[in-house]
C-alpha cells in the first residue's frame, strides 16, 4: 500500500482494449447528487437503530472535551473507512497497487486501485466500510443489548459511528448504483483518476485470481 497527495493517479489505459467508460458526475457534482443518498441512508440507519432493544440508555456529548472526543471519532472514521476500501481491493494492504489519498484541493480522503478488477469486487470494495462500520455497530449493539449488558458510552459512541460513516458512505452508495446500473455482471472494471472504466471479460486468465 502507498500513500499519495493529490487527485488520483492516471494511469494510461491499453488503446488496444475495448474500455467504456460509465456515465459519472464529476468530483463536485457527486457531492450534490449524493445529498438524496445520504438522506435516505441516514433515515434507513435511523430506523435500524430505533429496533434496538434497549431502554432508559442514553449517550450525550457535553463539553469541550466531548466535542473533542466526537471530532477524533470523526477522524478515526474517515480512516477507518478508506483503510477498509483499501482491505477488500485485490491484494489489500500489501498490494503495490492500492493507494490511499489526500486530495487537498477536495478536502478529499480516498483509497484507489492502479489495475483491473471484476465488477463484483469493484462494488464489494465500494460496500465495504458501510457493511462495517454503519451496519456493524447495530448489529454488535443488538447482541449486547439483548445479552441484558450494554453502556450508554458504547451506546453513544456506536451510534456516532454509524451516522458519521453512513454520511461518509453516500458517495460509495452513489457509485454502487452507477456501476450496478451500467456494468454487466461478469465484465472487468478499473479507474483512471476520477473516471470508472469497464470492458467485457475474454477469458479468465485476464484477471488474477485475488481480483474477482
């Protein structure tokens, strides 16, 4: 894994290669078109943790100290989230080809692949941090609470996680629904910077094992 500041790279692509590339808004439409996206996911999250089976448990945040504490969760987030990105792309955190990002001009954190993968990677990587870190914590908050032993400060931090990631996660959600909507199940997908190609796959032997 690298680390890289600036736009994502753009690597050349093969010309002898039938590539498409997928209709997709650019980097500031993709904010505007994703603030529906958030909206529904934090009203999806919402109802999800509203079926917790806890009760007289509350989690506040005061303070200078507890808005410290809630900025720090916030950061921790952010990297948490492209760290998974990162995991779930072939070769993971050992790859050469992973890279996480920082784009300044953006104020934008991302985690970038410099090779092909199938679709159905492609859009597990982007599900990723959503499946972990916005379903998880519902999830291991509903088993501790029905095992009758849950503390207001997981409670409260648990939730914090969920919401902030599932605003950080919109942007994914967005891309899910382009790529699901534009690929075929079985092609082959890769990035150039900012922009989503993808090609039928010819054989097998196109992609590595560790990529499908």
């Amino acid at each position: 894994m690298r680390f890289h500041v600036g736009p994502p790279p753009e690597t050349p692509i093969p010309k002898d290669e039938p590539w498409r590339p997928i209709r997709e808004p650019g980097p500031i439409l993709v904010q505007i078109l994703a603030l529906p996206v958030a909206l529904v996911t934090l009203f999806f999250l919402f109802l999800l943790w509203g079926l917790v089976p806890v009760s007289n448990v509350r989690g506040e945040i005061v303070g200078i100290s507890g808005l410290l504490g809630a900025l720090g969760v916030g950061l921790a987030v952010i990297a948490f989230h492209e760290l998974l990105h990162a995991l779930v792309m072939p070769g993971g955190w050992w790859s050469d080809r992973v890279l996480i990002g920082f784009w300044p001009q953006r104020l934008l954190f991302y985690a970038h692949y410099d090779g092909v993968m199938s679709r159905n990677r492609f859009l597990a990587v982007l599900l990723a941090p959503f499946l972990v870190l916005s379903l998880g914590p519902i999830g291991l908050a509903w088993s501790m609470a029905a095992g009758g032993s849950i503390s207001s400060w997981f409670l409260t931090v648990s939730f914090a996680v969920s919401l902030f990631n599932g605003l950080a996660s919109c942007g994914d959600l967005l891309g899910v629904m382009l790529i699901g909507a534009q690929v075929p199940r079985k092609a082959l997908v890769r990035n150039r910077g900012w922009h989503t190609f993808w090609r039928p796959r010819r054989a097998d032997v196109e992609v590595s094992p560790y990529a499908r």
